[in-house]
C-alpha cells in the first residue's frame, strides 16, 4: 500500500478491450498519476487491445501473468462479464490488497466515462459556433458529435417550446418515429426529477425496458439542457446492441 509520500504512479490492469474498456483506456491514458500496467483480452483484434498497442501499452489474453503474490497492481478493472473470473478476482483481491473494480462500480464508471465524453464533445462544438451557423445545423452537429464521441448507435434532441410548453424533436439520428416518440414520453414523464441535477443518467435501462419498445432502444443516457435554470430541453444517445449495452443501473 502506498504512503502520502510515495509519488510512484498507480498501476491499474483493464480485463476486457470492449467499448466501456476502450474509453477506460483512452481516459487513464491522459492522467499522469496513472499507469496503465497492461490490457488483457482474449480477443486480439479487439478495439481496446488496437488502441493499446498503439499507444504502447502492454497487451495480453492472460490476465495471470500480471497477478501473483510477487507482483500485482494496485486495481484491476474488470470489464467481462464472466462470473467465474469475477469470483476468482475477488478472491484475489482478498488475499493481495488488491482493489478490484467490477460489478456496481464498473458501471458507474462506465456512466461517469460517457458522461465526460459528451461533456468534451458540447465543449469542442461551442468552441467551433459561429453567428452564420443556424439553430437546425448546430443541434443536428452537436447530436452527431455526442453519438460519435460516445460510439452510440443513434441519438435525437428534444426542445421545450418556450410558448407553448411542448416538447419538439428537433434532431434524430437512426431512431424509428416509434422510438421518438417513447423517448420523449420518456423525458417528459421524468423533467420533475431533474430539476436538481445536472448528471447524465439512465433514461431507459435494462431495468426498465418494456415489452414492445423497439429494438433500436435497448438502452438510452439523457443529458438535461438548460437555458437560464430552466429544463429546456434533453440530448438523448441509445444503444441497440445487447453485448455494448450502456452500463446503467437501476439505481441513481
């Protein structure tokens, strides 16, 4: 365990070159008080084990050969979603000290990763405005470069007619008028509930999926917009894919 004094860099080992664990990569990569001591995945071509290699880390599909009594890191972030490896890693954690990352953690890392991912993408895009580009053009470049950033499958933007009180989808990218409808159902229902947060949260999860909905909904994170302390509006990103789900909870 490390002292106050102790100015070595924290070695943390990434199981898993999925999505959550590429932007987990492309993150700790950027703190200088982190190290990455390797990434390890079974599957060699994967997007994280790419970006490791390019960014010379060190890559593997043994996890073992970085864990022994002789030598460990100081957190292992385990992004599988395999059990067995979860139980064993635990135990392991027990015995070395070593603090293990998964479960309930992982995912609200996960969020937290999403959430700084767009918060940079709102940032680059005000930075490129200018007095010519119209409303249209600006929401329509701002939602493409969240739906990127984030690797999501679609997105749309919501505004709250300021007259009439009616929220409008002024933006959609890859959503049915099915699920924009859900959507902004959705972000409707929940306004109340964000009115002291500026976080983005589960809109739709695993948890609260319902019998119908279509398929490109699997999972949705929602950014509340605001305009002078007022909810004006959300910016929407979902997934459709059940391996690359976004990692929501159904606490928040």
């Amino acid at each position: 365990m490390r002292t106050s004094g102790d100015k070595r860099k924290y070695r943390v080992l990434i199981i898993g070159g999925g999505r959550r664990g590429l932007a987990t990569i492309e993150i700790l990569n950027e703190d200088p008080g982190v190290k990455i001591l390797a990434v390890v995945d079974q599957n060699s071509n994967s997007a994280g084990i790419r970006l490791a290699e390019r960014l010379g880390i060190e890559v593997s599909d043994n996890w073992k050969n970085y864990i022994s009594p002789e030598k460990h890191p100081d957190a292992v972030l385990n992004f599988t979603s395999d059990p067995d490896l979860e139980e064993e890693l635990n135990v392991l954690s027990e015995n070395l000290g070593i603090e293990l990352m998964g479960g309930i953690t992982r995912r609200m890392l996960g969020n937290l990763l999403v959430e700084r991912q767009v918060q940079t993408e709102l940032h680059r895009v005000s930075k490129r405005m200018t007095e010519g580009i119209g409303l249209p053009e600006l929401l329509t470049l701002i939602l493409a470069s969240c739906v990127k950033s984030t690797k999501a499958d679609g997105g749309m933007i919501i505004l709250r007619d300021p007259d009439t009180g009616v929220y409008e989808v002024k933006s959609s990218w890859k959503l049915s008028p099915l699920a924009e409808m859900i959507v902004k159902e959705e972000v409707v229902r929940q306004v109340p509930e964000w009115l002291n947060t500026e976080d983005v949260m589960p809109l739709i999860s695993e948890d609260t999926i319902e019998e119908g909905m279509p398929g490109e909904l699997l999972t949705a994170l929602c950014a509340p917009l605001r305009l002078r302390d007022q909810i004006s509006g959300a910016l929407i990103i979902v997934k459709n894919s059940e391996e690359e789900k976004f990692p929501t909870s159904s606490k928040r």
